[in-house]
C-alpha cells in the first residue's frame, strides 16, 4: 500500500491508530488525531496546522471531506460520527452518532447534537446548535422534525458499513494497474456487501407503501 501523506508542523505529527485507516490520498497535517476504527476516505484534508483535530473510535470522514479550524479552537468529530462525502467542517463540534450530509457545510463553534443528522447541502451557520436526534436542513439549516427510530437504526447501520469498510481497507486494499478488459470470472468477483442497508430515502419510501398497505 502507498504510504501516507502525513505530515509534520512545527514539530507537531498527526497521530493515527493502528485500526484506523486511512486512504493514502487524504492528507493529514499537524495536531490531527484519528482514533480506532475510523475510516479516511480519498481525497480528505484534515489540516490540523491551526486548531486541533479529534476524530474519535468508529467515526468517518468520507471522500474530499475538509476539516480545519481557527487556532485554539479545535474541530472535534465523537466517536460514532458520519461525515458524508465533500462536507466542509470548521472548527465546529460533531457529537457521538451525528450524521453530516453530503456536501453540508458546518461553520465555526456550531454543535451538531448527538444522533442528529444534517441534510446533504445545508449550511449550519456559526454557533448554531443542532438538537438531539432532530433532522435539519436548508441555508440557513433550521430543525425540520424530531428523527424516527428507524431513521436512527439506519444512521447507525449505516455507520457500522463504514467501520467494516476500514477493515476491509486494512486487510486488502493496494495500488495496482488497471485490467485492459474484465476477465471471465468477474461476475463471482463482486464487492462483498452488508444485509440490510438502503439508501435513506429508499428506506423512508419503502416504508410509506407498507403503511399504505395497513390502511
């Protein structure tokens, strides 16, 4: 596997955990923490060259995620964390089981509360503070509803797919070059995959047609 772009400051090293991984594209500068069984995805940047970065167990940090903050205030994610795909977090504070939408943005001193979820492309202005287990959306984001249990089971399972993904990761994914074409077996070659986990918005829809058909 390539090595990772870690990278000192001032003396100071990111420090990732064994059972971490970490894609070897994501970058890593300076006073950056990554926990056990968290998952980097490709093309992150924690830049950790002003304020601190916490990562914490079971937490993920997805594709071309940014994560940085002003100095001496630092950006923490608790354990549990689901940060989606292109999300910029600065300086803000994601509590345990929070889920961050794809391409959100949450701003300085704002606090995601613990098993919330922040809707793909909402902006959670400055010190704003999302409530517990409510959803929120929109620029500004405003508390559109308390969440169901079964959107919190999904969230939680569908972090869980993130932690096996680290494992995965660890155990066999390496740099190679492409195949010219596919070969014969490659239909008993497909991804491994978790029972279980739908698309929320599948799951929300699949849901509405059983209710129908109580009624």
């Amino acid at each position: 596997m390539s090595r990772l772009k870690v990278y000192a400051l001032d003396g100071v090293t990111p420090v990732v955990h064994p059972q971490a991984y970490v894609h070897p594209s994501a970058v890593l500068i300076g006073d950056v923490f990554i926990g056990p069984r968290v998952y980097v995805g490709p093309c992150a940047c924690l830049r950790g060259d002003f304020g601190r970065i916490v990562v914490e167990a079971g937490a993920n940090i997805q594709d071309t995620c940014v994560l940085h903050a002003f100095p001496d205030r630092d950006l923490l994610v608790e354990e549990d964390g689901h940060i989606g795909h292109g999300a910029m977090l600065h300086g803000c504070t994601i509590r345990r089981n929070a889920l961050i939408g794809i391409n959100a943005v949450i701003n300085d001193r704002a606090v995601v509360g613990e098993s919330a979820i922040v809707a793909a492309s909402a902006f959670v202005k400055a010190e704003f503070e999302v409530p517990p287990r409510t959803l929120v959306a929109g620029i500004p984001a405003r508390v559109v509803r308390a969440l169901g249990e079964s959107e919190l089971t999904w969230k939680i399972e569908a972090t869980r797919g993130y932690q096996w993904l680290a494992e995965r990761c660890l155990a066999s994914l390496q740099e190679t070059d492409a195949l010219p074409a596919a070969d014969a077996a490659r239909d008993a070659q497909r991804m491994p995959t978790r029972e279980g986990v739908l698309p929320l918005a599948e799951m929300k829809r699949i849901e509405r047609e059983s209710r129908k058909k109580g009624d």
